[in-house]
C-alpha cells in the first residue's frame, strides 16, 4: 500500500526539519501525500499494520519529542494546497497555509479573515487549533469541514455559522481533515492591504518572530493572560540550555540553538510549578506533544 502512494515516502526522517522549533527526533514513516487517494493508501497501510499515524501540518504548534514519532507521520503542508473562490466562499484545501488563503482572498476582493494575518498555518493545523487573535478565529467562518474517517471513507461537518471549533466537531479519533469552506466578505483589495500592515506590524513589535519557537506555549486561563502570569512570575528570559522563555513575549518559548525537547520540557514544568505557586493557577498547554 506504500508503494501506491506518489507523493514521498521517507524513512527516519528528523522532524527537526518540519517544526517551527527545529526541534524532534525521527518519524518512523514520514508520508508527504500528494492528493486525498494518498492519505488514504497512508490510512489504509496503518490500519492493516496497526500502526498509529500523526498529522503535522506546518509544525508550528507542534513539540515533538527528542526520541521521535513511532508510526506513521502524514505531513499535509504543500499537499491539498489550492483554494478556489465562489462568490463570497473559499473553497480551501487542508494544505494551504493560511497566508497564501488571505493573499488570494485578498486578490479576489474578499476578506473579513484579516484577523488570521502573520499566523503560521495550513489551514489544517489552523482548523484543528482553532486559531485566530481575539479579534476573530477561523471558526467563526467555517460553514463546512471535510475529513477522511480512519478508514478512508469521507466526512463532512457543516457547522452553525461562527460555532465552529474543534471541540464541539468532534471528529472520529484518528481523522484526517482535508479542506473547508470559509464564508468571507466583499472588501476593497486597498482596504485590505492598509489593515494586513497594520496587523503585522503589531505582530512584528510583540512577538519574537526572528526566532524558532512554537506560537504560544500555554492556553490563557480564564479571565487571565498567560504571558503575565509568566512574567510575573519572575520566568521572563530563563533559560535552559538552548531553550529561552522569550524576553519579548512570555508566553513564547525559542529555541536559541541546539535545544532539546527535553529542555523545552523542563522550562514548561518549571513554568507551571512557579506560576501554580504564584497564583494557584494550573497553565494548560496550547503547544501540542507528539512522540517519545
Ligand atoms: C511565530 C508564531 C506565531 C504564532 N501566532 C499565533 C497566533 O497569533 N494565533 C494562533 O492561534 N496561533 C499562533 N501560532 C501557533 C500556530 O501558528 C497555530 O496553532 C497554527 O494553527 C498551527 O498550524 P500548523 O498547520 O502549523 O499545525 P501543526 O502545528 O502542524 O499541528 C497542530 C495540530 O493540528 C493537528 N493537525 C494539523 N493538520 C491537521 C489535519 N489536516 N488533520 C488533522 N489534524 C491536523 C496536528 O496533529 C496537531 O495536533 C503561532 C506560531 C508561531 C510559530
């Protein structure tokens, strides 16, 4: 079933090369499929070797572990990555970062996804985290999610207008989500662009953007910012070997060269320690773990 697959098929390949932190030991089975056929020949292939599968889809929320993923690693970025517009609709595929959505949108005179400007994302990995900025997350455009069930047959979901999340989708354990629908809106290409560099530039001045990190390492507890809590917990700046609690915006962790996930590991449990001895709050992760 590997061998039907036409997209590429790599063994041990370092997953330092697919994360955002350039951090992570190898994938057993690394697929980069090249069409939906190809994630199904993956799924399949697992199924009967009753191997577990990851999804990565640009790494950038993602830590993996130091002694790498066992199983198979479907890696979406590049593969399903063509979004079409219909009236006021995007058409998206899971593999399409999330820039590239807003640039054509833009092109087309379609936006209202603004909000979504300077993420790092397919629109895959932006759907599974619900990503976004407190002025809107993308599930507040989703009208339709297509997936792959494990066993290769196809899903959809069509959520009420702006419920989506990926909490209240659901979708069967091990599924693969391949595309959506967005809902945008008719918007000036000019008046488009004006609020994008503004959106950047914020982004620019309270983010660490020159460096490998995963986004935001912790969800805000409620009614609190993570990033204070950290701050006020004296962490701005630690360091653990090669892994820095940025100085710039706490709630990010970078990697300065040559951290170990294991490093990064030791910082968020000194973070939760501290900021639970602080404030009696227990920080819960937003970076997802895969691996060993
Ligand atoms: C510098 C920087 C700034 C950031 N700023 C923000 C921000 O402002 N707002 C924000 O929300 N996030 C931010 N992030 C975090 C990150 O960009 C988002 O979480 C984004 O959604 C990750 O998308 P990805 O494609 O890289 O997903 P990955 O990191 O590859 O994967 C994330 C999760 O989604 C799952 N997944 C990915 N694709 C699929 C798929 N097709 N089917 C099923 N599961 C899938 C993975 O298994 C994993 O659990 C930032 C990250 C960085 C590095």
């Amino acid at each position: 079933m590997l061998g039907e697959i036409r997209g590429e098929v790599r063994f041990k390949e370092p997953l330092s090369f697919h994360t955002s932190l350039r951090i992570g030991g190898p994938a057993d089975i690394f697929v980069v499929p090249q069409d939906v056929d190809d994630i199904r020949h993956a799924l399949l292939f697992a199924d009967r070797e009753q191997l577990p599968v990851a999804v990565i889809g640009g790494g950038n929320n993602l830590l993996v572990k130091d002694r790498g993923v066992r199983g198979v690693v479907l890696r979406l970025e590049g593969c399903l990555g063509r979004a079409e517009f219909h009236g006021e609709e995007a058409l998206a595929g899971a593999g399409v970062s999330l820039s590239a959505l807003i640039r054509e949108a833009a092109a087309a005179n379609l936006g209202g996804i603004e909000c979504l400007v300077g993420i790092p994302a397919t629109v895959g990995g932006a759907l599974a985290m619900n990503a976004g900025t407190p002025d809107g997350w993308i599930g507040d455009f989703v009208s339709a999610v297509y997936f792959l069930h494990p066993d290769g047959s196809l899903g959809e979901f069509k959520p009420a207008t702006g419920t989506f999340t990926f909490s209240t989708f659901h979708p069967p354990a091990g599924s693969v989500l391949i595309g959506c629908r967005l809902r945008l809106t008719r918007r000036p290409l000019g008046e488009i662009q004006k609020d994008i560099k503004v959106r950047l530039k914020q982004k620019k001045a309270t983010q660490p953007l020159a460096l490998a990190s995963a986004g935001c390492v912790w969800k805000n507890p409620q009614g609190e910012v993570a990033a204070r809590l950290i701050e006020k917990s004296g962490l701005k700046g630690k360091r653990i070997n090669g892994a820095e609690i940025s100085s710039k915006h706490a709630n990010f962790i970078v990697n300065r060269g040559g951290a170990t996930a294991g490093d990064i590991v030791a910082l968020m449990d000194l973070t939760r320690e501290r900021v639970q001895a602080h404030f009696g709050l227990t920080l819960e992760p937003e970076i997802r773990s895969i691996g060993e």
